[in-house]
C-alpha cells in the first residue's frame, strides 16, 4: 500500500484526485493540505465525497509533508509549484505535477508565456505525462508534468496522422471547447452563472498558454517544428471538452478509421468511433476515456478530427492517476475503469 498526499486538495483537480484514489486498491490517501479549509475534513469541503474521504485538510509546510506519503500529486497553480517539487523530489518522494510548470523542455518558451522559471534543472529530467505516447519514459520518471486539458485532446487527435505523415503540419487549426471547471474553483467573474449560462465565447484568441506545449508535442511527433492556430471556447456546461481539428492532406490517405483503430489498438483510454460516428462530451463525462471521430472532407482536402474527453479526468486527475499507476508499478487502468456518466 502507497501512502499518497494531495498538495492542493481543495481545488476542483483535487477533488477529482480524492474521488478517483477512493477507488484505488493500492493506495492510501495520506495527506490532503489547503490553506483555505486547514482543519475541516474534505468530505465537508466537497460533500460528495463523505464517507469516502474524511481525512481532514491541513495546512503544511513541504517539510512537514515529506514523511506523510511516499508519492505526490501537486495540484496548485503554476509558479506555486516550482517552490513545492523541487523539495518534494530532493526528498526522494515521486511526484506527479499537475500545473505547466514542468510541462516546457524550453526555460526560454516557459518564461515567455508564464513567468521567471526558477527550478530549470528538473526541465531536463521531468517526463511529459501523456501515457498514450510516453508510456516507457513515464515508467521511469521520478517526476512527471501532467499535460493540460486541452493539449491532451488535441495531441490524441493528431498523433496517428502527424506520426504517419499524412499531413502539412503548418496547415494545422484547432477549434476547442471547454466546461467551466477548466478555469478552477477560485470565485472569478468570468466564470459565474449569470456570465456563461445561455452564452458561448471565445477567449485568450492567439495567446492561450496551452499554445507552446501543443507545438511542443506535436513537433516531437513529426520530427520538425510545428505551428498551429488555437482558439479555446467557454461551454455553459460545467465539464467537458470537444476539440475540432483541421489540416491540410499532404499524401494519398488510407482508411482514417483503419488507421486510428490500428494506432490506438492497445490503448485501453482511447476510443476511436466507427466511420461516420464522432464524439460528443456527454460519452466520456467522469470517464478517463478520450473518444475521436475523424473524416476526409475531399472538397477541401482537408482531414477534420474530432476528440471528446472530460477535462476534469482525462485532461487531469484521471491522466495523473494514470501516470502513477505506470510510475508505481501498479496496472495502468487501476482506479480508472471508470463507465462514462449518462445522461
């Protein structure tokens, strides 16, 4: 059994955690901190839990937290972060980070689209945790920067073609759409009721931070630079993310669904739809699964992906679960069999 401790509990990545942990056989939750709710169990902080995660919140120091649990997930905001695992990894604990501290190989690429990056020396060693396609590094990694939302949705729609070739990798266009819980539990006027409800926008047009760490990864898997257009889009829903993808054929194209199926054939998280079939967030709600449509529109000689995942699982908690089931050891799908929510 591995004692387990959430840096950051009370966000809505935490709360996920503790869920998804709930239902792990070889784990134990541990330690739980918060400064906000320090001394109230966290089944009262997110009633939903009770019964099931009682352990009380609690305000720690990373000194104070080091000989609570064998393994971390830090689910605080970016730059927080860097404070937090440097000294959680130098005490030799194994740590899954969920904010994009870690996720940028490049300092120089970190600090132009975030902040000063003061912990440089764990960019050369931390493993980008998409399991899909880092699964052997992963294995291995004492730390792993878990990848955004919207970056998971996009990289699993393009990996099969951009792998095989079969696409201008400059022609690239991402159009996604997210639930509200992708911008976090803290009260922001952005993200009331009466700010999203009976609406649809987009927001951060050509400056989303998830930009670079897109480019990043889908550079690494055609093996040249990429640069793509993304626009995020706020849903008046509260989980989910639909992304639509376009780009350009450059070769004669096999059977899409043929190649999919193939590519994806041992991933147990990835569904790819049968021909003429594509996603819709309400399959994958409070699932690990990333489901994908793809077409061939022949007029235009464009590919056109679609992906679904809940941004809240897959495009966090559930992939970071994921990630330490393959760090520790443990089955990869432990914890996360997890039947989708419907309706």
């Amino acid at each position: 059994m591995i004692r387990i401790g959430i840096v950051g509990a009370s966000g809505y990545t935490g709360a996920e955690l503790a869920r998804i942990l709930c239902n792990h056989s070889e784990v134990e939750l541990t330690v739980a901190t918060s400064r906000q709710y320090a001394g109230k169990p966290l089944s009262q902080v997110f009633p939903s839990l009770q019964g099931r995660a009682d352990i009380l919140c609690e305000d720690l120091s990373v000194a104070e937290l080091v000989d609570r649990a064998d393994f971390f997930f830090t689910a605080v905001p970016h730059q927080t972060a860097m404070d937090i695992v440097p000294r959680l990894v130098g005490a030799g604990k194994k740590v899954v980070d969920l904010s994009a501290d870690f996720r940028l190989h490049d300092p120089q690429v970190y600090e132009q689209w975030y902040q000063t990056h003061t912990a440089k020396d764990l960019l050369t060693t931390a493993v980008y945790g998409l399991p899909e396609l880092h699964r052997a590094a992963i294995g291995k990694a004492q730390l792993v920067a878990n990848p955004g939302c919207y970056p998971t949705s996009v990289l699993l729609g393009l990996a099969p073609l951009l792998k095989a070739g079969l696409v201008d990798q400059q022609t690239i266009i991402i159009d996604a759409k997210s639930g509200v819980s992708g911008a976090g539990r803290a009260a922001q006027v952005g993200s009331l009721y009466c700010e999203v409800a009976d609406g649809f926008k987009a927001y951060k047009v050509g400056e989303h931070r998830h930009t670079p760490e897109i480019e990043q990864e889908l550079s690494g898997l055609c093996g040249m630079p990429v640069t793509v257009s993304f626009t995020p889009h706020l849903l008046p829903m509260s989980r989910g993310i639909l992304s639509t993808i376009y780009a350009q054929v450059s070769k004669v194209l096999p059977d899409l669904t043929t190649l999919y199926q193939d590519f994806y054939r041992e991933e147990e998280f990835v569904r790819v739809c049968p021909a003429g079939h594509y996603p819709a967030t309400q399959y994958v709600r409070g699932s690990n699964y990333c489901d994908i449509g793809v077409k061939f529109d022949p007029r235009t000689g464009r590919v056109i992906i679609l992906s679904a995942i809940d941004n809240v699982v897959k495009g966090a908690s559930g992939q970071a679960v994921q990630n330490m089931n393959l760090m520790c050891g443990f089955p990869e799908n432990a914890g996360l069999r997890i039947v989708p929510l419907f309706p």
